[in-house]
C-alpha cells in the first residue's frame, strides 16, 4: 500500500459525499517530508464553500479525518483545499 493511501481514500470519500458533482473531486497526494503527507483537495467551483463550510467548520471537521487516517499509517497528514 502506498503512502498516504488511507488518507486519501478517506479524503475523497468525505468531500465526494458533500459536494454536488461529486466527478469534479480531485485529491492529490504531495509528500512534504520522510512522514508528512499533503492531501490536495480540488472541487467544483460552486462546491468549494461547501467543503469549506461556515467559518471552516467542514474543513476543519475533514483536515480532523485525514489526521486520524494519517496516524493509522503512522505519517502525518494535512488538507489543503484549492481553487
């Protein structure tokens, strides 16, 4: 299994069961060190504020998610979400 695999999975999992068109989901994996991985989230336009939420709570709620996902596979994992 590859690095940052589960967290990916779960990623996309989470973001593609909020988002309105669901195709346009994008997760890129970008390593940032020995044990830091970077899920790079791409949506949709419209479905951006969605992911993101009201004062970034969604966010907070999927970069919490990817956290725990890292820890299963003993890196640590963060969430960016881009335009």
């Amino acid at each position: 299994m590859a690095k940052g695999e589960i967290v990916e999975r779960v990623v996309t999992y989470v973001v593609k069961s909020i988002v309105d068109d669901p195709e346009s989901v994008e997760v890129t994996m970008v390593e940032n060190g020995p044990d830091e991985m970077v899920a790079e989230v791409r949506t949709a336009k419209p479905d951006m504020g969605r992911v993101i939420g009201r004062r970034g709570r969604v966010a907070k709620a999927i970069r919490a998610a990817a956290g725990a996902a890292g820890e299963e596979e003993g890196i640590s994992a963060g969430v960016e979400f881009l335009d």
